[in-house]
C-alpha cells in the first residue's frame, strides 16, 4: 500500500494540535482579528482566463439541494439565498452539485423524474431560474460558476436499488458508501462519452443563460473522482481504463462547447489520504479494502498539469474524501487554515514548472478549509500560499463577512462554529443548508433582512442570556421593544461557557464573544438593559408588569440515580468544563455518555491534560445525530489516543474507585470507531445491516473520577409556574428550556419569536 510522508504528517496532525500552545494561526486555533487591516491583498483583483474577478474571496459550493422545483430548475429560495452572497461582496460564488448524469446515474434521480438538484440539464423549463439567477448575481458585481459533477457513483443515496431495483454505479465494482453490502455496478464507456457530452452541453446552456464560469467536481470521491482515481478506476479494459482520460475528456468537451476565454475551475484532493488515515491495517477492511492504491501526490499533480492542458483555468485542492469525511468537511475539531500547505505545495509545484494556462496566465490556486478568519486569510495570501480564498460556512453564518472585512469590522462578522448542523445535516436528514448561527440562512425568501418595527412596542423580559436568550433579545429591540434581559450567573453564554472551553471549540468561542458584542451594543444604545448574577423568580417578573416574558433558561443536568454513586468521585462534564480544578490528581477518568459532550470532553482530557479514558455509551453509536464529519473527527483521534469507546454499555453500579456495568458482547455490535461508515437517517432502514444480539456480560472499570454527560432536560418549571400565576400578558418558552437541542434550534425558535412578537 502507498502512503506519502507529508500526507501522513498533515492527517496526524489534525488531532493533536490542541496539545500547542499558538493561538490565531494556521493549522491551530482562528480568531476573528484585524491585525492586517486593511486586507488590501485579499480585496485585489484577478484575472481568470477571460474574467476578472473583484476580489479573491470565493463562495464554496454549499448545497442548494432542495432548492429547486421538482423539475430542476431553481426557484425563489435558491436566487435568493445567492443574492444575500453576492450582495455581501464575494467576488465569484460558487453552485451546489449540479448532476449531469441523470438516468445514467440512478442515485441522482427521483421516481418521477423528480429531482432534489438543480438541474441544468433538463429543458428549457429550466433554463430561466439560471438567467435570474445570473443576473441577479451580476447587479452586486459577484461573477458565478456552475458547478456540474458527473454523478455521485458510489457516495450516492442506495434506495435505487430498493424504489427502482437499478444498482448505484460506479467506475468499478466498489462497495456503496451508505450500505457497503450494496455493490456498484461499473458504467460503461458508452453511458460516460454520454457523461461527457452531457458536461458539454450544460456548459453551452450555462454560457447562454449568463453564467460566468463552470466549476467541474472531481473531489472527495464523486463520480468524476471515481473515474480518475485508481482507488476506484480499476477498469482493465476500454477507453476509461485509463485513469486521466474520462477527466481531460470532459475538459477537452466543454472547451469545444464554449469559447477560449471561457472559465474552467476544477476542484480536486491532492490526496484520499485513506492509507494515511487508517494504516495497513484498517485498509484491510471490507468498505475499503478495494481502495488502497489511490493516487500519490506525484500523481494528482501530474494530472493537475494535464488539465491545465487540456483547457483547465483554476483549481481548488485540499485532501480526503466521503470514507474520512472530517478532512473534505472540516469540522470544529479541525484546526483554522488546516489546507494551505497543501495548496501552497500545488502553487510551488506549478510555478517551479513554469506551468501556465493556455490563456498564457499563472494557473490561480484557490485555499480551502477554515479561513473564515480575516487575518489568518490575508497573511495566506501575503505568503503566496494561495490566490484565492474559499469560504463556504462563513458565507453562511455572515453573508456580509467581505463588505465587513473590507471596512475593518470584523468584531462585527458573525463567526461559523463548525457545527455543521444546518449546512450540512439539514440537507443529509432531507432539508436544505441552513445555519445555526443565522436563523435567515436558507430562508432569505421568506425572512427580511431588517425586521419589520413592532406596531406596538412592548416592555419584555428575558430570563436566560444564551444563544436563544442574546438573539431574541437583540433582534427585539431592533424592532423597537424595549428588553430586561435577566442571567442568573455572573457570565453571559449559557452552555456555551462551557462548551468553548477545549481547544477544538475555538469557534464556539468567538460566537460567544460575538454574542456579548452585539449585546453589549444594544445595552449602550439602551434599547436592552442586562442583568447578570441574578436569578428572578415568576413572582418577581409578574411584579414588574411587563408586557411579555420569554424564557430560555435551558437544561438541568441529569444525574442518574443508581447504587453507590455516593461512594465515587462524579462531576457533570459541564462543571468539569467550568472549573479544571474539579479535575485534581484523576487519572483514570471513565466518562458515562457518549454523545457530543461526552466525547468532546473525553478528546480535552485525553489530548490537553493527558489523562487516561473510558467512555460508556448505551447506545449502539457513538455521538447519534452528530454531522458525519464532526463525530469522524472526534472519533478517530480519540482511537489514536487510545481513549476506549464501550458502546452497548449501561453502568449498573459504582463502588469506590469502580464503575460496574452490563456490556452486550454479540457479533452485531457495530465498531464504535467505525469512521468511514455514516449512521443512517433513521428514516432509512440497512436490511444488511447485522442484527445485534444480546449476549451481554459484566465488566468493571477502575476510575479514579466519573464524569457525567447524560444530556440535559429542559428547563421548564420557572416557564409552567410563570403562565400558571399569569405573570404577564405573553408567556414564551425557547431554546433548550422549551426542547433540548442544538444551537441551530435556539436562534432559530429566538428569531421567529422575535419578528414576530
């Protein structure tokens, strides 16, 4: 099996960063600074083939599935939700998936020849959503690309198989990613010329309708990668036996079918990184076993050059695909900047090369990965690392993050948190990209950007100053309302206090420190008024006479009550969290609960204080619920530092220094460090799937502390005892005081509350 050393030294890299020290810098944490300002070299312009773009800040192609009539073609919400982009001052936006491969790839077409894509491929019963959209792009002077893929091949959705009895297809016989029992059946030569024609063709009715570019998806082990990867090409025979040619094929096509001067963009990983990421050993594994001579560095760069060739103008590189999915989605465990070696490697190579493109221009190498940092990304640019920079999520959270960097308001760009909640989940479960820090994210159609005043303004209280209680009680008092905002404890943030305390939930917090920003402003204008380290009861409120009252306490920490308890060391992971010193000499820590709080404490004791874990889980996966990359981040790393994950698990009993519990031993326990694997929605059956038995035996763990992440119940009592006494007019419950969740659900609940109210 292949590996390169520097692939290797990056991928181990990615775990263990938290153990420095460096702070607001790449490959460890990012702060939302302005050290550099003015950010003249990240506002400079560029010429792309025939194009100038007006800057170097691109919008990364995030979703706009579901954004579209079931024909394809682009509706309100989709315009929109660009248009908020393009307003906000990136210089080119960047498309979701657009198949061109539809009744050739059966994973990418509805029954009814529906469609969850765009699609620019259908009719011209499409074909005006992309005019609009084009020149609605165009009145902010952003440029737009396309971004056609060939197809989802083997990372496709397997329910062909089961609604159309049609196998998901591939390049060779490789396992589907979701069901790996599924095979995928190889494509024939004749189905990918037509693939390539097809790219020639929406290329030609993208130049028609306006767009400015196409932007070809050869990445994280799509269909194109599929064909242009030996990991997955293992073809022996035909035309595509050869691993380049279905790519430069599709160059070659779509430059016959537009002009010279038309804009190609590629996006490509430098590497799989499979090898590196689970070793001899793990490569051994059925789901990826057939994928262990993927292409080395040497290779993807001279196909890099071969597309230059062939027609190709831009590319944007990082490294992984689907089977290691934290890489190609950088998570919040992730480090800022954690890909600009990689393109500065692929710069350095092209200009070593003298490698231009056949414009006669220097081949523009666009930086992805966490640069959702104004400083972090002009001093990439500075150094030549890149250039060009790519945002994805922070055009999400902010769609104003270029216009205010540009005027050097950066406290004032509302920072992504990495969740990758909304962005990414929303559309995995059957939604469409949103954002759990902009409630508009997504429903730029429905929600103005500036709420409408309140036809009357009321005196309201807030009980409660976290995510939920900060952005209802801000947007109010935009409306005009005048706001008490009251915070039992001496800090505002609610769990995100304790939640940003690791290393890995760095963005967490800059969002808390943007929250207490716009905050802070609304007490100086007057408009909130901000009460700490007070806690106020029903009776209390009801004797203030205000007009409304709006809880968002959140959640009481859960404790279980089994025997012995009183005879260990406990601590909730929230209060460990809090105060380190709860830590003391412990060292053999065993943590009860494996989701994302469990898990996240387990990775800060084990990486930054160097302790010895164990956590027990009782359910089947760890983290259930959790977007694929951030738990395959949290969960691989938390292997390499030999930190135990006990899955089908339930604590019985303690006894000083000992954890008693009950573990189910069959054979169809899944693997809790199964990473190159997804949980399913839970929607979606795996008849496949082994069936757990209940073979179960008793286990004892030596523990020197337990820590306990159950989760948190709502807190509602304050809530139900505040509309009994009728302690106002309005009584309103949200955030995790209404329903335990994530801070997506909070700002979402805290902003429909407040236009409204």
């Amino acid at each position: 099996m292949r590996t390169d050393p520097q692939v290797q030294e990056w991928i181990d890299s990615y775990g263990k960063w938290v153990e420095e020290p460096t702070d607001n810098k790449a490959g460890y944490t990012g702060r939302m600074t302005k050290e550099l300002y003015p950010f003249d070299s990240m506002f400079s312009p560029i010429r792309v083939n025939g194009l100038t773009l007006k800057n170097r800040l691109v919008m990364a192609p995030m979703g706009n599935i579901d954004m579209c009539e079931e024909t394809g073609r682009p509706n309100d919400k989709m315009l929109q939700y660009f248009f908020a982009r393009a307003k906000g001052g990136v210089g080119l936006i960047t498309t979701g998936l657009i198949p061109i491969s539809h009744h050739i790839d059966p994973s990418i077409t509805e029954m009814g020849n529906l469609s969850y894509f765009p699609r620019i491929d259908r009719s011209r019963t499409v074909y005006s959503g992309w005019r609009d959209l084009a020149q609605g792009v165009h009145a902010h002077g952003s440029r737009i690309f396309v971004q056609l893929t060939a197809g989802l091949g083997r990372v496709g959705n397997p329910q062909c198989l089961i609604n159309e009895l049609k196998f998901p297809a591939s390049a060779s016989m490789n396992p589907n990613f979701y069901i790996p029992q599924i095979p995928c059946l190889p494509l024939s030569d004749r189905k990918l010329r037509k693939i390539i024609r097809n790219a020639g063709q929406a290329t030609a009715d993208a130049r028609a309708a306006g767009i400015d570019g196409v932007y070809l998806h050869g990445h994280e082990g799509y269909l194109l990668e599929q064909l242009t990867n030996p990991a997955f090409n293992r073809r022996k025979i035909g035309r595509y036996a050869d691993w380049q040619r279905f790519g430069l094929d599709m160059v070659r096509e779509i430059r016959r079918r537009s002009a010279p001067q038309y804009p190609i963009m590629y996006r490509i990983d430098l590497s799989l990184a499979l090898g590196e990421t689970y070793g001899e050993e793990g490569m051994r594994i059925p789901a990826l076993k057939k994928f262990r001579n993927g292409r080395t560095v040497a290779q993807t760069l001279d196909y890099m050059v071969n597309l230059v060739k062939a027609g190709v103008d831009m590319f944007d590189v990082d490294l992984g695909c689907y089977d290691n999915w934290w890489l190609p989605h950088p998570p919040a465990g992730m480090p800022a900047g954690c890909f600009l070696e990689v393109s500065e490697l692929v710069k350095a190579h092209f200009a070593k090369n003298g490698i231009l493109s056949n414009a006669g221009l220097p081949v523009p190498i666009v930086a992805v990965g966490k640069l959702g940092f104004p400083d972090i990304s002009e001093k990439a640019l500075r150094d030549g690392k890149c250039d060009l920079v790519m945002l994805g999520r922070p055009l999400l959270a902010d769609p104003d993050w270029p216009a205010k960097a540009y005027a050097g308001k950066v406290d004032e760009i509302r920072p992504c948190i990495g969740c990758q909640e909304g962005c990414i989940n929303e559309f995995v479960d059957g939604g469409h990209p949103q954002c759990a820090v902009n409630p508009r994210s997504g429903f730029e159609h429905l929600i103005s950007e500036i709420p409408a005043p309140a036809e009357r303004k009321k005196r309201i209280a807030v009980v409660g100053a976290g995510p939920a209680g900060i952005t209802f009680a801000v947007t109010a008092a935009a409306r005009g309302h005048v706001v008490d905002l009251y915070e039992k404890n001496k800090e505002i943030g609610g769990r995100l206090l304790p939640g940003s305390v690791p290393k890995i939930k760095f963005e967490v917090e800059n969002y808390r420190k943007y929250l207490g920003k716009i905050l802070a402003d609304r007490v100086a204008e007057g408009s909130v008024r901000l009460f700490t380290d007070r806690e106020i009861t029903p009776e209390e409120l009801k004797g203030l006479s205000y007009d409304a009252v709006v809880f968002a306490i959140g959640t009481k920490n859960v404790t279980p009550k089994l025997p012995g308890i009183e005879s260990v060391r406990t601590v909730q992971a929230v209060d460990l969290l809090s105060d380190s010193s709860l830590l003391g000499d412990a060292r053999n820590i065993v943590v009860v609960g494996g989701g994302v709080v469990g898990c996240e404490t387990a990775y800060w004791l084990s990486y930054e204080h160097g302790r010895k874990v164990k956590v027990v889980e009782m359910l089947p996966q760890m983290m259930k619920g959790v977007c694929t990359a951030n738990r395959g981040h949290l969960i691989y790393y938390l292997r390499k530092a030999d930190v135990d994950l006990i899955n089908c698990a339930r604590v019985t009993s303690f006894e000083k220094g000992k954890v008693f519990l009950t573990r189910n031993t069959s054979k169809g326990v899944p693997d809790p460090y199964n990473t190159w694997q997804p949980i399913l929605p839970e929607n979606i059956e795996n008849p496949l799937a082994p069936k757990i038995g209940a073979d179960e035996k008793n286990e004892t763990l030596e523990a020197d502390l337990v820590v306990l992440a159950l989760g948190g119940r709502p807190d509602d009592t304050s809530f139900y005892h505040a509309q009994s006494i009728h302690a106002a007019e309005e009584i309103h419950n949200i955030g995790d005081s209404a329903s335990a969740g994530k801070v997506l659900e909070a700002t979402r609940a805290a902003q429909a509350l407040a236009y409204t109210i």
